[in-house]
C-alpha cells in the first residue's frame, strides 16, 4: 500500500492553498480529499473577498501574507487569463458604541502591525457610499487595500493544477464519497 506525505480533506481555497504551498515547499506526496469536486462548496460561490482586517493578530498577520500573495498572483500562477485584483476596500459598519470601540481596539492593533485600516464616522462612510442609509450608523472601520478576486474557483483549480501530478510535485485530488476499497494507489498508480 502506497501512503501520502499529506492527505488534505477539503478542496476549496484552503485546501487548494495548502497543497499549493506545500509542493512548493518541496512536498511531492500530497492528496487532496474533497466530497464533489475542487471548489463545490462555499469557495465555488463566494464574491473573493480579500480582507485584512481582523480581531486577533494572528490572522491579520496571515490576512498579510495571504495579501502579499494575492498581489502576485499572476505571476505565482501563471494563469491563462490573468486573475484581477480589485482594491475596492473593505467596510465594516458599526450600529452601537459597543462594536464601534471593537473596531478601534482592532484598528490600533492593525495600524502597529502595518494595516492601513482605519475609522470613518459617518460623513466618511457617506463619501464612499453615497446610497448607504446611515441611520443608525455611529461610524464603521475600513481598509483601502482590501478586495476581492472574482474567480475564487478559477484560482483553486489553478492551485491544484500547479501542484498536481505531471509537474515537480504530485498533489492529487480525490472523492470522499468513493468506495472505502480504495486506496491511495487509486491516485498514485505504479
């Protein structure tokens, strides 16, 4: 019996991420186990939001680096069709006193570690969306750098394809649901 180094469950972005990543690192064994197929769930339907800001450190520091990615994504995948990455910014509102000091404890914590995230009061938030009802509206926090990339299913695949079998790594992409007899032989046969 054959063994992987890295059995992934999940075909969706992070999934994809991780066995595109992980090649690259120099893995060369690696499945990826997804119930349908490569982005069928919630990857395959999403808007591609792209954003930085975040509560806890940790993920806006992987928020970062997943940016950094992004900006070079062309050139990191080679895409037939170049991907686009619209800097639209990200615009999270605030309706109460309570989430509206969230946002400012989560923009201090942001702007140290390089986010140009910042407050908006209300007048602010108008100006970039000018048919926005702000009743009720204290203020919000934003992010210019932030986005969104269209085709999340087009990037996974794109992932997939570039750590999959035939180049210098060999990630695979498996079916959940198949008969418990198989076995990783099914995907790498000798």
């Amino acid at each position: 019996m054959q063994t992987a180094d890295v059995a992934i469950i999940g075909g969706g972005i992070v999934g994809c991420s991780i066995a595109f990543h992980l090649a690259e690192l120099g893995l060369e064994r690696i499945v990826v186990f997804e119930r349908k197929h490569v982005a069928s769930g919630a990857t395959g339907i999403c808007p591609g939001g792209i954003r930085q800001q975040f509560e806890r450190e940790a993920e806006c520091v992987l928020a970062q680096r997943s940016m950094r990615f992004f900006e070079q994504i062309n050139e990191r995948l080679l895409p037939e069709t170049p991907f686009f990455l619209e800097r639209s910014g990200y615009l999270f509102l605030a309706e109460s006193e309570g989430v509206l000091g969230r946002f400012r404890k989560n923009v201090a914590m942001q702007n140290r570690l390089g986010i140009p995230s910042r407050i908006m009061n209300p007048e602010e938030v108008h100006e970039i969306v000018p048919n926005l009802v702000l009743e009720g509206i204290l203020g919000g926090s934003f992010c210019a750098e932030d986005g969104f990339l269209e085709d999340c299913d087009g990037v996974t695949n794109r992932m997939l394809r570039i750590a999959g079998p035939g180049r210098e790594t060999g990630a695979t992409c498996g079916n959940a649901n198949c008969p418990r007899e198989r076995r990783l032989e099914d995907f790498y046969p000798e």
